[in-house]
C-alpha cells in the first residue's frame, strides 16, 4: 500500500465495485491498493489486504462488543477497539499507542485522532445522489495530511476506518 505512504500519490478512495456484495477496494487513481472483504452471512468478521499485510477485524460481544484486529493467520490481538456512545471509540495497539474514532455528522466525516486531538486520517462519506435508488454504491474520500502518511498504522487506520463506516451502514 505504498501509494497510501507516498506523499504524491492520486487521493485515496473506498469504492465498492459490485452494489450488494461485501467486498472494496481502496483506489488511488485507477490502481487498487487495498481490498477489505466482509463474510457475507456474518458482517462481524473482515478480511483487509495491502500488497504486504493482511489483517483480520472481529466483532465480539453483544452489549459490551469489542473489534480485535490481528495480522492474518495470527492468534495474537494487534489491536483491540472500544466502541463508545454515537458512534464513538478507542482503538488501542497492543504497544500500547492509541488513536480515537470520531464522527463530525455536518461534515460528513469520520477520522482517527492521536492523543493531542489531531486527525491522523480523515474519511469522507460521499452522500448518494438524489433519486438513486437503494442500495446505492457507497464511497468515502480518504485525506490523510502529508506529514501522516508515513505513520506505519496508516494502511491499518485506512482498512480499519472504512470497515467502521460500513459496519453502521
């Protein structure tokens, strides 16, 4: 996902190719450099792929659910996520970093956050044009500020953000 690092690379954006099926693509211009695929009968386990690492997200619990992220094929959480109220929620490495998930509903975004309140990446979901009919394709722009590209948890935020996006769909 070199293009996700790379400081010039075409903008970033979550598509979902076929309407109806659980399966992205993150596009930077016309090459795919990431895909996240949910099960189709269970949308609590995904699968997210970049050209060098794979991951796994599942949701667990009922009340208190919580989403573990795990390099694939590991038994080992990377991550775990807490959700919180409206939406919210605290992602936390196993090192030890972490990021909070926040919604700003005027504008339309969801973005990571480091501990001083900076945004670490941005999604931007793309509304469906007027009178097109349900389901519709859903697309989030991705803006991830320069200076944050090179953070070796970006490929992960980006699969990660947009698997919470589609989850609340």
């Amino acid at each position: 996902m070199n293009a996700v690092k790379h400081p010039t690379s075409p903008s970033l954006e979550w598509l979902d190719p076929k309407v109806r099926e659980p399966r992205y693509e993150l596009h930077a211009g016309d090459e795919v450099v990431a895909r996240l695929t949910l099960e189709p009968l269970c949308r609590t386990f995904a699968t997210a792929e970049t050209a060098d690492r794979s991951w796994t997200f599942r949701q667990t619990g009922i009340l208190a659910s919580l989403v573990h992220i795990r390099e694939k094929g590991s038994s080992q959480d990377l991550a775990v996520f807490h959700p919180g109220f409206l939406g919210r929620g605290d992602l936390t490495f196993a090192d030890g970093e972490t990021f909070s998930w926040r919604p700003d509903h005027r504008r339309g975004t969801w973005s990571f956050r480091d501990k001083g309140g900076e945004a670490v990446l941005t999604l931007r979901l793309e509304p469906s044009p007027p009178g097109e009919p349900w389901p519709h394709r859903t697309k989030a722009e991705v803006e991830i500020p320069p200076e944050r590209r090179t953070g070796p948890n970006i490929p992960l935020l980006t699969a990660f953000g947009w698997y919470l996006i589609v989850l609340r769909q």
